[in-house]
C-alpha cells in the first residue's frame, strides 16, 4: 500500500513549508486581479500564506505577496487582505533567521562575573 502524495507549499511570509491545504493561496488572476483562493485551484500566479495573522500582516506591509505575485498591489487589495487576515488566529512561529542568530554576551554579563568574590 502506497502512501497518498502530498503536496507541499511554502509561506511567502515565514518560509515554512507546509501541506497545501494548511496555507491559504492568494492570486493573480489572469485579468490582474488579486483574490483569495480558498480551494487552491484558480488559474492565475499564486502565493501561499499561513492560517496566521502575524504572517498576513508582515506580508501586506513588507511587500512579499507584491514580489511573490509580481503585481503591484492597490490600496483597495491590500486593505481586503489584511481585512482578512485580522479573522485569523494570532499563532506564535519561530522565523528561520531568528532561530540562526549565534547568543552573544553583553559587556555588563562580563562585568558582573569578573566582580563576584570567588
């Protein structure tokens, strides 16, 4: 017995992958109109977001659902999505950048150990 195939996407926003069903898919239609496409199968340039508002709120400001769907988007298309993105759960998710920064140790954690009585 085989298991079923399946297909994995990645948040524009995060950079996680997850099953295609998880994400929810933004397009560009083939007119230049930006939708959500909740069943994932609209023809048109797609990205993919997480079920998070964090991650729709980054990705309407920073401009990645621009770049990811090569469309500039109008006033009116950034105030749908992030409209919709405020009725998604607000879920904690650890950024792949964040999680490559090496600890450092500040001046004053040096200070304080040196003047300890030992």
């Amino acid at each position: 017995m085989t298991a079923k195939h399946v297909p994995l996407r990645t948040c524009v926003q995060c950079r996680q992958v997850r099953a295609k069903r998880e994400l929810i898919r933004i397009v560009r239609t083939p007119q230049g109109t930006i939708e959500m496409d909740e069943r994932g199968k609209a023809a048109g340039r797609g990205a993919y977001l997480c079920r998070n508002k964090a991650c729709w709120e980054g990705a309407v400001r920073q401009g990645r659902l621009e770049h990811a769907l090569k469309a500039k988007l109008s006033a009116a298309d950034k105030e749908r999505l992030w409209e919709y993105g405020q009725q998604l759960p607000c879920v904690d998710t650890v950024l792949p950048e964040a999680t490559d920064a090496p600890e450092t140790v500040g001046e004053e954690g040096d200070q304080a150990a040196a003047t300890v009585p030992g």
